[in-house]
C-alpha cells in the first residue's frame, strides 16, 4: 500500500494526507464534544465541516487525475506510437490519488453520519 502512495503524485498525495489528518482532528474535537453532551452551533459546524473536508481531498484527488492525464497524454503526443502496456501503467498511476481522496471521503462521510446521529440522539433526549 505503502508503494502505492509513492507511486502517486508526491505533492498531492502529501497534501491529501495533510487534509486527511485534518479531517481526523476535527472528527475527534467533534466526538469529544458530542459525547460530552456539549453540543452547541460550534460543534455541529465543525460536524458539517468534517464532511466538506474530506470532499476537499477527493477533489484534490480529482485535479492531481486531471493533471497527471495532461502530462500523460502530451508524452504520448511527443513520443507517437507507444505500447498499450505502457499507457495502461500510465492510466493505473493516473487513478492513484483520485482513490485515495475518494477513501479519505468515504471515511470523512461515515464519521459525519455517525456524529450527526449521536448529535440528533443528544439534542432529542
């Protein structure tokens, strides 16, 4: 997995991860407040900004696809007949960072459903 990450663009594979580390802040801050029963706007604000973070690393993921495929295909241009082998290698790294932020949504979705639960579940009773 680890290759993986290194495989991708450094630059914003690294900026994921910062965003990642982000988002884990935030759920955390979140949970503590939540399961204080200390839910106020504040807290639900950094809720709904956990969701929007982790969309952030998706979209990063997206640029750095968007980008590498630019690359990707003005060294075809240049280059004129290439192998398919070498273009799907070149697609397969193309999808690395773009799977990464979608992970790190994913993730990001299923703390913010969880604490707007326990927010829903604290403010009812």
């Amino acid at each position: 997995m680890l290759e993986l990450f290194f495989s991708g663009s450094k630059l914003f594979m690294g900026i994921q991860t910062i965003v990642a580390v982000i988002m884990i802040v935030l759920s955390v801050l979140s949970a503590k407040a939540v399961l204080a029963n200390q839910v106020n706007e504040n807290s639900q604000r950094k809720i709904s900004l956990i969701k929007e973070v982790g969309l952030f690393a998706f979209i990063i993921g997206l640029l750095a696809s968007a980008m590498d495929l630019m690359g990707a295909l003005q060294a075809i241009e240049m280059a004129g007949d290439i192998s398919p082998s070498l273009l799907a290698a070149g697609l397969k790294i193309s999808f690395i960072t773009p799977t990464y932020g979608l992970m790190i949504y994913t993730l990001s979705l299923l703390i913010y459903f969880a604490l707007r639960a326990l927010t829903n579940k604290a403010t009812t009773e």
